[in-house]
C-alpha cells in the first residue's frame, strides 16, 4: 500500500523526534520511600516524586530526612538515593552531578562510560556497582573505576573505599557485610543489573576469608551516618589498608566524630587482588 505525502511526512516528523523524546527522559523513578521530590529549579521547590515519575534531562531529585528513592537511567543504570540527597542527571552530558548525601549506583557492563561527580571527585564508570557519600567518599561492591581528586587519577578496585584528603585514602571493607546491612541494599525490592558481578565478588572475598588472605575485622565497626542519623551506608568490619593506613600511624580514638564518620579499629586484609 502507498503512503501518502501526508502520512510520509508525519510518519518521518515521528522518527526524527523520537530520539529527542528519549533523551529528555532522564530517569524514570522505581521505588520512593517517605519524601521525594523533583524538578527544575531546587530554588522554587518541586513536585513530589513516586514510582512511575518521569525525570526529564537537567531536573533534580530530592530526598528527605529517613527517606530514600530508586531510580533507572536512560542507560540502564540503576541509582539508589539515600536520605537527604540531592541528584541530578543529564543525558546530554551522560553525567551523574551528586550534590549531598549518599548513592548507591549499579551500571551495566555495556563499554559506555557514565561520569559521576561530587564537589571532591570525578569517576569514569564503564560497568560496576559501588556508592558514593558527597563530597567526595567512593567505594566500590565489584568492578573497578578510575577516581580524579585534585587532578589526580585513582584506579579503585572491588571492596575499597576511596575518601579524599592530601593525599587520598583508601580502604578495604567487608563486601559481604555491608550486602547485608546497608539500607541501600536491604530496603529496595528490584535485583541490581549487575548482581550476578556481585555475586562474584562475594564468593571472591568468601574464598580469600578461607584461605588466610583476609582476616575479617571485629567490633565495634566503622559506621556511617547522614545528617539525621539515618544508616544510609553502614560499612562494618573495615578489615584492611584501614589498619595500614590510618590505624597505624593515627590510633582511633572510642567514637572520635567529625562530620559524617566514627573511626574504630579495624582488623587486617591482606590486599593481594587490587594489582588484578
């Protein structure tokens, strides 16, 4: 059957927008938990945020006190928000800008990189699944990433956490524990795109626990906060380089608070998979 000029026209008008349409869809908002919001302008407040909620490129994301939200990007990345957390972002620049609180991002392992950004940091994210606390705290569940502080590039591996400083720390922690504690794992309903990766790194890190390389650290652990006490992102049982590098030449003291963080000991991991 011929098509009319009409019908061609406004079949070719359809197909040329469509791509405009999709990559004005940010994000599309899975789960919410008590207060979330969005819009363009945080200045002139926003709308409330339940699942189904569109998030148009350039639009914020808000979450309120004990209240975190689940949202899939255009690229099928999956980012979890903790409470009092402010996140943005835009297909245009395929860029994460979290501006305050904590994430937990899981990305597929397609090849494409996805940029996130703090305040403190910038990390180039091909596949792997790891939180972020504002301004600048990084870890990783699986994968690897490159992490840039002060215009410095830091290849972070599976079970480190990166934190900011002159020069930057990092730290291993207990993968399987913090699977099993933090909120961004436990509170949310959906299977992460990459869990059969952290599947892997579990079973990874069961097995160096078995052999000796690993020695799982005791309480009283390190715990983080946000701002009104909720456990976003509880880490128990730093079991390594936290020894080396800030235990041994910085000996904790009982519950010494700085903003977001208590420091305790820690017990000792060998580090012997980071060079793979």
């Amino acid at each position: 059957m011929k098509k009319s000029p009409i019908t061609y026209l406004l079949t070719t008008l359809l197909l040329s927008a469509s791509p405009l349409l999709a990559a004005d869809q940010a994000a599309t908002v899975t789960e919410v938990h008590n207060q979330v919001s969005h819009g363009s302008s945080q200045s002139a407040g926003g709308a409330p945020a339940t699942a189904g909620t569109k998030i148009h490129d350039g639009e914020f994301v808000k979450t309120g006190a004990s209240s975190r939200a689940e949202l899939q990007l255009a690229n099928q990345t999956v980012t979890r928000l903790g409470a009092n957390t402010i996140f943005n972002y835009s297909v245009a620049t395929n860029e994460i800008d979290l501006q305050a609180g904590t994430m937990l991002f899981s990305k597929p392992k397609d090849g494409k990189p996805l940029n996130i950004k703090t305040a403190a940091v910038t990390a180039a994210i091909v596949g792997t699944t790891g939180f972020f606390h504002a301004p600048g705290m990084v870890g990783l569940v699986e994968g690897k990433a490159n992490i840039v502080v002060d215009g410095k590039t830091y290849t972070l591996h599976a079970g480190q956490i990166l934190f900011p400083g002159n020069p930057p720390q990092i730290v291993d922690f207990d993968v399987p524990q913090f699977l099993k504690t933090s909120h961004l794992i436990t509170d949310f309903k959906a299977t992460l795109p990459n869990q059969k990766y952290i599947d892997k790194e579990v079973a990874d890190y069961n097995d160096d626990v078995d052999r000796g390389f690993i020695k799982p650290g005791k309480p009283p652990f390190f715990t983080f906060n946000d701002d009104d006490g909720y456990p976003t992102i509880p880490w128990h049982d730093l079991d390594s380089v936290g020894n080396t590098l800030f235990d041994r030449n910085n000996p904790p003291q009982p519950q010494q608070q700085d903003d977001c963080c208590w420091w305790f000991n820690s017990g000792f991991r060998t580090n012997h998979r980071s060079s793979n």
